[in-house]
C-alpha cells in the first residue's frame, strides 16, 4: 500500500447521538499537477451503534476552503459554510463544542456536537494538511498567515 492509500490516511472521528463525523487527510491532483493536500468531511446518519456511511454526505476542502477551517478550529473564526450546489456543511463554534450541520438535497440533514478534545484533533489534522500545502514554512508563519487570512474573512 502507498501512503496515499485511504486505510493510511490520518483521520479525526467524532460520534454524536444522532450523527458521525469523520475528517480524513487527503489529496486533490488536477490536470497533471502535483497534489494538493486537502481534507474530506464526511457526515453520516447514526442509528444507535452504526453509522450509515453509506449514507454519508461528503465535502472536500482544498486549497481555498481549508484554512477557512483551520481558521474556525483555531477560534479565529466564530462560524463557516461551505457550500456545494445540492450540498453544504455550517460549522459553528458554540460553549464547549463545535456544531456541525451538514445537508444534502430536500430532506437530508445530519447534525452533531464536536467535543473540546475532537476540535483539538481536528484543528491539529487541518493545520498539518495545511502545512503541506505550504512546505517550507515553520509553524509561527502558518499561525500568521491563517490570523490575516481569517480577518479577511466575511460570512455571506
């Protein structure tokens, strides 16, 4: 197996009552170029001790979307959307936790909290993604760089 194989990938996952959350490190490679390191979100129905991923709804953030992310899970940014045509996930930070609700569609719609010690997972998954994306720059600059990124940042 190569270290692009999904079963090697790093991976945050987050079980609420009703919902699971799984963020899992990935690539996205266009048109020939070199990969880009990015991060799927995938939320799914959950029926007691079962996630229906099969089910899931799945949004990828590559290179625009994925400091937005950073951003939240840093406490930078207090709520972010990303939207797709049929699709869409709102995370938010609330009290406690972060609150993802995710929808697909007329009628589907997932929505779990994310406890204090998965929004650490999830902002260390994201700030390593992020870290690829850039090489060769130290962990101080990356902070910065997301800091003037997030004030930049208008909710629509």
């Amino acid at each position: 197996m190569t270290v692009d194989h999904p079963a090697l990938q790093a991976k945050v996952r987050c079980y609420g009552a009703r919902a699971a959350l799984t963020a899992e490190a990935t690539s996205i490679t266009r048109d020939g170029q070199s990969p880009i390191a990015a991060l799927n979100l995938d939320v799914a129905q959950r029926q007691g001790e079962h996630v229906q991923w099969d089910k899931k709804i799945t949004l990828q953030l590559g290179e625009t979307e994925l400091p937005l992310f950073a951003a939240l899970c840093l406490g930078l940014l207090p709520k972010v959307h990303f939207k797709r045509p049929t699709k869409g996930i709102v995370i938010e930070r609330q009290p406690n936790k972060l609150f993802v609700s995710a929808t697909q569609g007329q009628g589907t719609a997932y929505a779990l909290p994310i406890p204090m010690a998965q929004s650490f997972q999830l902002s260390a998954l994201a700030l390593a993604q992020l870290k690829k994306q850039v090489s060769g720059v130290d962990e101080a600059f990356l902070l910065a760089a997301l800091r003037g990124a997030a004030a930049l940042y208008s909710h629509s």
